[in-house]
C-alpha cells in the first residue's frame, strides 16, 4: 500500500511506462510466473527476483516512499525508466490477491532503499 494506503491501479502503474511496448511487456510480467522473492515494505517499497533469459533473475525494487515520484533499480540492460521489470513488479503488487507479501527487504534491495533513505534524509 501506499502512504495514503492504498494499492494503485493497473492503469495507474500502467501510465508509467515510457511507451506501448514498455506497456506491453510489463503486462506480461505482471504475473507471478516470472518473479520470485518478491515482498513489500511499509510506504512501501517493493523488490523481487525476476527470471530473464540469462543464468541469474533480475534484481528490481521500486521506491513509492518518496513525495518527488517513484524511483526504481534493476539490473537489467534497459535504458528504459522504469524498465519492464520495475513495471512487471509494480503491476503484480496492483493485483488485490497479489503474492506480494508484506515482509523485510533482501539485503541487496535493502541496500539500495538505505541508499535514498539517507540521501532524502540529507535534503
């Protein structure tokens, strides 16, 4: 949920993207097929781990937290902002019944988060 508490809409998270293809594929990994580890933070802030077609998942978390806008970290080549994984992340926590659950970020999502909390702190 957000600060206000509530989950946004597909359509909301949908007009993120950069363009139709963005919105297209972030469509197709708004599903929990592709993500695992996902979870959710008060704010919140969102990560999870989602498969691509090389060896190891991406890494993707998104930060609601911050009243300037989203902000958002993958590991993936794209120079999109946000990629499709941020997008596919974002859609999947949308869903009402949505796995992704409330819980403590990863050391490496936890990372990042710390990161702009001490930055937004020094503003």
């Amino acid at each position: 949920m957000t600060q206000q508490g509530v989950r946004w809409t597909s359509e909301r998270v949908l007009a993120l993207a950069p363009d139709v293809a963005s919105r297209r594929a972030a469509a197709k990994l708004g599903t929990a097929g592709p993500w695992s580890g996902t979870g959710c933070s008060d704010g919140p802030a969102l990560w999870g781990l989602c498969k691509g077609s090389g060896a190891d998942p991406y890494r993707t978390v998104v930060d609601l937290r911050d009243p300037a806008g989203p902000a958002y970290s993958c590991d993936c080549v794209s120079r999109k902002v946000p990629c499709k994984h941020a997008l596919g992340l974002l859609t999947l926590w949308s869903l009402p019944e949505g796995p992704v659950a409330p819980g403590a970020p990863p050391d490496w999502a936890g990372r990042w988060l710390g990161g702009r909390a001490g930055r937004r702190a020094a503003r």
